[in-house]
C-alpha cells in the first residue's frame, strides 16, 4: 500500500498488543490525518496486529513484552518529529481532529493536550454499554490522560512514564508534569470515539488495572495523591446517583468496580516493603477494606427505600435485622476458633471446614426458631411478619446463608486467601442489586422481595465460596465432618470469644427490633438509615482495636503502641464522623423527607462512635492479654445500659432518645475502658500473649453491609 502524503509534522505512536479487532479502524482514521509518521509498538502479538499495521504503511517495533507504559516510551524514543500523538487502538479519529488538536495545542501554549473522549461499546452488550457510560458522566473524562493526546517529545523524554507501572501511568505522570511547571490540558473542541470491549473480562481487567495503578500512585506520592484511596468510593457514590436518577440498571456495574477497584488496590498497598504496617497503618487500611463495600449495601438500601414505603421498610429491614443478629448468636465463636485450627489440619482442612459449615448451620437453624418464637410472642413489632409463612422462611434462609457465607470468610482469611471473601462480597451484592432491579423493572413492590434478595445474595456468596474451596483441593468432607469431635474442638476455644463479640455487637441488632416494636415500622426505616450510616464509621474503632491485638498477638509489642492505636482510632474515626456529618443529611434526603428528619440523630451518634475509640482499644488488649472475661464483663455492661431501657426512651422521646441512650451506654464503657487501660498498659510488656485470631476475622461478609 502507498505510503501516504505528510502534512502535519507529528510522530504518531500506536501502542498494540493483540489489537487485531480494532487497530486497522484506527491507523485508517490517523492516516487520513496525513502526520509525518505512524510507529506501532507491538507488545509480543499473538493475533495478526503486526500484519495489519505494516500493511497500512506503519513502522513497527517490538517492546518485547514490558508493558504499555515502556511501550509507549519506546515509541516516542524513536520518533522523528518534535510533537508526538499517543494514540490508543481503541481510538478512532474523525476526519480533521489531529490538525483541530495541533491548532489548539499552538494557540494555547499547551506542552500536553488530550483530545476529548467520547465513549462508545464495541458490541450491544450490558458491560461495553456500562463502562461506556461511566465514562461520559465520569469527572475523570476531564483530566489530562495519555489514551489519546499531543505531547512535547521533549517533556517526555525528560519526564518519562514510570515503566515499573503496568496501569495507572497517566495519573502518576500528570502529577510529575505538574510539578514540574508543564501545562496540560483537555480539548473541549475536539473529540474522539473511544472504545470499550463489551465483555466482563474486559470490564473486570480494567477495574483490576485501575485499583492497582491507583495504589501504586499513592505509594509513589503519598502526600499529593493519598486521596486517590477514596477516589473508587466517590466515584461510585456519584455513579450511583445518576443511575438511580436515570439508569438504574447500571447499579450491578457500580458494585463491581468498587468491589474489583479495592480487591486490587488493597492487594497491592497490602503488601509494603520490608517490616509490616505499623498500627496506625494497618487500621486505616482495614478501616478502608470494610468501610468501602459498604457503599453497596447503600445502594441496597436506597433501591428498597425507592420501592417501599417507610413502612414496608421499616419491616422488611428489621426482618434482616433479626437475621443478622440470629447469625451473630448462631456463629457460637467457630469462626474465630477456624482461624486459630485450621492452618494445623494435614488433609488442609477438609474435615475441619465441613465441621465448622455443619455446626454454624445446626446451630443457626435452631436459633433462627428461637427468635422467631420469642419475637412471635411478643406480638408487635417484626413479630408480626411471621403471620406470612413466605416471609418466616426468607428470614430462615437468610440466616442460614448468612451464617455459612461468614464461616466461609474465615476460612478464606485461615488460608491466607481473603481476597476470595472480597469476590464473594461482590458476587453478593450483585445478585442483591439484580433481584432488586428486576422487582423494580416488573413492578413487583413486596417487602418479601427485599429479604428474598438478600438471602440470594447469600446463596450465591456460599454457592461460589464452596466452588472456589473446590477449585483449590480443599472442598470439605461432608462424610467426616458429621463427627462430633471437630465440632467440639471448635466449640471449645471459639465461646469465649463468642461471648465477648456477642456482648458487642448484639445491641447493634436489637434496637431495630426494639424500635419497630414501639415505634412502628415507618420509625424503624428512618433508624436503620442512620445507624447503617453510623454503622459504617464503628468500623474505624473496631479496626484498630483488631490492629493492636494483632500487634500484640504477633510479639511486635512496645512501649506506647496502645497509645499509637489510640491516636490513630480517635483521628480516623473523627475524619470519618466529619464526612458523615457533611455527607449524612444528603444522602438522607435524597432517600426523601421521611428519611431527611432523622439527620437530626447524626450529631447524636458521632460522640459515641468517638467513645467507641477507647473501648474497643481496650478490647483488642484484653484479647490479646487473655483477659476475655475482664472485656466481656465491660461488654455487657454496657449493653445492658442500652437494651433494659430502650423500650422506655423510645416510647418516651423517640429516636432521639434512642441515641442518645447509645451515647450514654457508650460513655459508661468508655470510663471503664479508661480506669482499666491505665492499670493494665504499665504491665502490658510483661503480660503473656494469647494465641488470638486475625484482624481480618471480623471482614463482614457483605450481608452485614446494610
């Protein structure tokens, strides 16, 4: 083929590998821009991309295989001209748009200009059509990016990609140009077609490759883009409030980019150099590991409270109240005791997990009946959704999945395989997401629905985690699991741990049901909106309550880390509470005016999640320390403060008495914690560790995510 005609003096420089599908589009549409020079770079091709590329009269170089940021150097190394286009094969260009683009560069002094993007599937398919329109409402299509852009040879040769990167080269680039005084900028004018493979491969490739450019980012620069932590849970949080308002169906893509951004991003900050993270470190990345899913369970929750009314709501979430609180009484500690047991087993614990599934669903089951009992009894409140046979056997099934799902978790952090709970998590809320959705699409509008779609997203999560159990060797053995001596060996250590979790979080469930019980269910919406909001922060205390144990347990123990722990629980958790605090009253009021007034509890609940600094660092030493009796003691105290009064305050004075009656149980707990951490921090070098669980044990399993 003849070569074509230079008109524009530019270096155009085509990063390919396997690009076969895509690649003769795009060197047509630059040819007819007539630039100086084409050079692909094949990346080791296995289709007929090199074929394909010199066929339209363009030079190719190999890069060997060292990825796309060392691709597109080696490109601009050889290139001729001053200027150089970095162009995408996913890129087409429309006739002109190079010369429009090297008009604006020259006019406006630009040293780097991307061209606009426009984004568009390459097939008919949910993902391409998803990912497509996550970008054209995206705020990142307005920063400077290298898919598609102009640059000075120069600047880039003196401010070169970071070839250690495999994905996220342009951030961590652009913040190096701005440093160093370059102006860069996107056209407004000019635009090009931007591609998207219509696959979930590709949908999930690119949320993985972004997680892991993101983190490599902050390592890189932790002062400039340290907030690029948040960046997925802010995107997400937008995202899902266009699709609410005009695309609910793209809800299930949102949940999994948050789910595959942060399974990448924490797998990757995770793992640091040398010695391990330090307290406060590992709190914050625990703290962001729980707090991000949470967002799905957000969605969640918004979806129902768009089908529902307040009092559907209110009824449908204290049934999976009632649920959460029948697993956390069910879980009979074997969980943590998994933990300790499991990494012993020589056939990799095949008997063991059978047991501990077997046990966790035996006991469920019967605890399941016992609240359904008691609370049938009591004849108001959720009791009265027993007179539905459909809805007494949704909540059985969402407990018993729930149940299995967490033990599940456990296993997965034993086998030093958490990510597995992370790919559950998602495949969780997706299921969640869909059934809404299609309730919604057919007009289905029963609060069965909300409690059927959770205890689908459980099944699924249990479904795929005996599958990933499977495919890994170590599928349990029902036959032998059914012996009664692995129970009892789990049974063993995991009570005393039982107690103490019980103790905790057991009134975290209760007021729901206490509240739908005097108050009604309309009230019981408005509380479980802000205490699922509420709920999210408590993590932050529990994390570096969780951290310091594993400090302790781990023999990395030395003078004032229950200090460090607690100055990192009180900062992150103040940081959080300001966000809830701004952000809170909006989200309220987008879920409407019922829900808009309970902001007025917000300012109530922070204190207390403050409060909960202290005593959970007290926890994580008393667990540590062997002193479980000690910290459950304190645990019931507490709860009792909450639970004996809480029928009285809210037919008294509402939800507000109800947090406020939170925030006091709270203070009292705190001042023990107080009085017992200045006794027992002097001698804590001396005191004898206990074998204890990891921090991860208590990774929610994604049905915990309101």
């Amino acid at each position: 083929m003849r070569a074509h005609v230079s008109d524009l003096e530019v270096s155009v420089v085509v990063p390919a590998r396997n690009a076969a599908r895509w690649l003769g589009e795009c060197l047509e549409s630059i040819r007819a821009e007539k630039p100086r020079e084409i050079i692909v770079v094949d990346g080791c091709s296995t289709d007929n991309t090199v074929e394909i590329a010199r066929s339209m009269g363009a030079r190719v170089i190999s890069d060997e295989g060292r990825g796309l940021p060392a691709a597109r150097m080696l490109g601009v190394e050889n290139a001729c001209s001053d200027l150089v286009a970095l162009i995408d094969a996913d890129v087409v260009l429309p006739p002109g748009a190079l010369g429009g683009l090297l008009d604006e560069f020259k006019a406006c002094g630009y040293d780097g200009l991307q061209f606009g993007l426009v984004s568009e599937a390459d097939g008919p398919g949910y993902w391409g059509a998803a990912l497509a329109w996550h970008h054209i409402h995206s705020r990142v299509r307005s920063w400077f990016g290298v898919c598609a852009t102009l640059i000075r040879r120069k600047v880039l040769l003196s401010v070169a990609f970071d070839d250690t990167f495999r994905s996220g080269e342009d951030i961590e680039l652009r913040i190096r140009l701005e440093e160093a005084g370059y102006k860069l900028g996107v056209s407004s004018t000019t635009a090009v077609r931007h591609r998207f493979m219509d696959s979930f491969d590709a949908a999930r490739d690119q949320w993985l490759q972004d997680g892991a450019g993101l983190a490599r980012t902050v390592r890189k620069h932790p002062g400039r883009a340290g907030w690029l932590v948040v960046l997925p849970l802010l995107a997400t949080i937008r995202g899902v409030g266009l699709s609410l308002l005009h695309a609910p169906r793209f809800l299930a893509y949102w949940a999994c980019f948050l789910a595959y951004n942060y399974r990448s991003m924490f797998g990757e900050l995770l793992r640091p150099p040398g010695t391990g993270l330090s307290v406060g470190g590992n709190a914050a990345w625990l703290t962001a590991a729980r707090v991000a899913p949470m967002a799905t369970g957000f969605l969640f929750w918004a979806m129902a409270a768009i089908m529902l009314t307040p009092a559907q709501l209110g009824m449908g979430s204290a049934v999976v109240a009632a649920a959460l609180l029948t697993v956390q009484l069910g879980m009979l500690g074997v969980g943590p005791a998994t933990l300790t047991l499991l990494p012993e087993q020589s056939d990799g614990g095949r008997r063991l997990v059978a047991s501990g599934l077997l046990t966790v669903g035996v006991s469920t089951v019967v605890v399941s009946g016992a609240v359904a009992a008691v609370t049938y009894g009591l004849g108001s409140g959720v009791g009265v959704a027993w007179n539905d046979p459909v809805m007494t056997g949704l909540f059985a099934a969402t407990a018993l999945f729930a149940a299995a799902a967490y033990q599940l978790d456990h296993v997965g952090v034993a086998q030093e395989r958490s990510d597995r709970a992370l790919v559950r998590s998602l495949a969780q809320s997706v299921v969640q997401l869909a059934v809404l959705a299609f309730a919604l699409a057919a007009g289905i509008r029963e609060v069965a629905v909300v409690v059927g779609a959770v205890a689908a997203g459980a099944l699924a999560s249990v479904v795929l985690g005996l599958r990933q159990l499977n495919r890994a060797g170590v599928s349990p053995d029902w036959r032998h699991g059914l012996r009664p001596g692995p129970a009892l060996r789990l049974l063993k250590p995991g009570l005393p741990n039982h107690a103490l979790m019980l103790a905790d979080r057991a009134p975290g469930y209760l007021l729901p049901l206490i509240v739908a019980a005097v108050l009604g269910p309309a009230a019981t919406a408005s509380w479980y909106m802000v205490w699922m909001m509420a709920s999210a922060v408590f993590f932050v205390p529990q994390s570096a309550g969780f951290s310091l144990q594993t400090a302790l347990a781990g023999g990395r123990s030395r003078p004032g880390l229950v200090s460090s722990a607690l100055k990192a629980s009180l900062g992150l958790t103040l940081a959080a509470g300001v966000m809830l605090l701004l952000a809170g009253p909006f989200l309220l009021n987008f879920l409407g005016p019922e829900y808009a007034a309970a902001a007025v509890l917000l300012p109530v609940l922070i204190p207390a999640l403050l409060l909960g600094c202290v005593t959970q660092v007290y926890f994580g030493l008393c667990r540590a320390q062997g002193r479980l009796a000690e910290a459950t003691t304190v645990a019931v105290s507490a709860a009792v403060l909450i639970v004996a009064p809480a029928a009285f305050t809210a037919q008294q004075f509402g939800l507000t008495g109800v947090s406020a009656l939170w925030s006091g149980a709270q203070a009292a707990a705190a001042l023990m914690a107080v009085w017992r951490l200045r006794m027992l921090t002097p001698a804590m070098p001396a005191a004898e560790p206990v074998q204890v669980p990891s921090a991860a044990l208590n990774q929610p399993t994604g049905i915990e995510k309101p």
